[in-house]
C-alpha cells in the first residue's frame, strides 16, 4: 500500500456524528464490543480484495516504459520492454546508444522499486506494531468485560 492510500484502522481516527456517539454512550460494554468486533470482521474481509484491487491498478499505472517512448520507429521492441522480455535477436539489432538507453531505464527501475519496497516494508513494520497495540488493547478490554461481568455474576445473588 502506498503512504497517501494508507487507512488508519484505529476507531479514534474515525469521523462520527454526534448521534452516533451517543448512541455508543448508551450501549452497555458488551454490545459496544460486539458492535466493535463485527466491524473488525467487516474490515478484515474486506482488506485481502481490496490489496489485490489496489495492485492490479498499481501494475496498469506502471505498465508502459518510459524507454517505448523513446524508441517509437520499433514498435515490437517497444512491447516487449512492457512485457519485460526482449529477445536476443531484438538486442542484436539495437544500436550500443539504444542499448544504453534500455540498461539505464532498468537500473532507474530497480532503484525506484528497491526505494518503493523500502516504503512499503516501514509501512508494513508500522501495520504490524498498530495492530499489535490494537490487539493488547482488546486483550486488556475483554479482560476487563470478563471482570465487570464476573463483579455483576456475584453482585446478583447478594440482592
């Protein structure tokens, strides 16, 4: 995912209404979390299509070289560059400048994708740590549901 594509999953970055908000104050705990909960699922099953909808729109934004613009009078080797896969008789018949202009276009792909990976590898790291917090924080939550339900189970037979 891309830094300007990235959603935060955290509720408290996410813009409710007022009636909303009340409405959550005048749930109890339990239903609060089963609210919680389902939306977490609904989040869940939603990210794997929506990752692969994202690369197939990444790779159609990628697809066209920059070096097929510049070699416009050889349309076949123009769509062999797109498709990543010259033959040796196509580079044979290259000139060495065109050759040149080929090999400098990869190494400026490799570097752009080695800094995009970089990206998405810190973005990756910083999910996992967001989602780590996020699941310490529903352990310690449905820790403390258990506890106030155990507190009401035992206040109930006192009355």
């Amino acid at each position: 995912l891309l830094p300007q594509s990235k959603q935060s999953s955290s509720y408290s970055d996410r813009d409710t209404t007022e009636e909303e908000s009340e409405s959550l104050d005048d749930m109890d705990f339990l239903t609060r979390q089963k609210k919680l909960q389902a939306e977490a699922k609904m989040a869940l099953a939603m990210a794997k299509p929506m990752a692969k909808m994202q690369v197939e729109v990444e790779k159609q934004n990628r697809k066209k070289s920059p070096v097929a613009d510049l070699l416009p009078h050889m349309p076949h080797i123009s769509e062999c560059l797109m498709k990543r896969s010259l033959k040796p008789t196509d580079l044979r018949d290259m000139t060495i400048g065109q050759l040149q202009v080929i090999v400098n276009d990869l190494h400026s792909q490799i570097e752009s994708l080695n800094e995009e990976l970089v990206q998405l590898l810190l973005i990756r790291d910083e999910l996992h740590t967001e989602q780590d917090a996020m699941l310490v924080d529903i352990e310690d939550l449905t820790r403390h549901a258990e506890s106030q339900q155990k507190h009401m189970a035992e206040k109930m037979p006192a009355k």
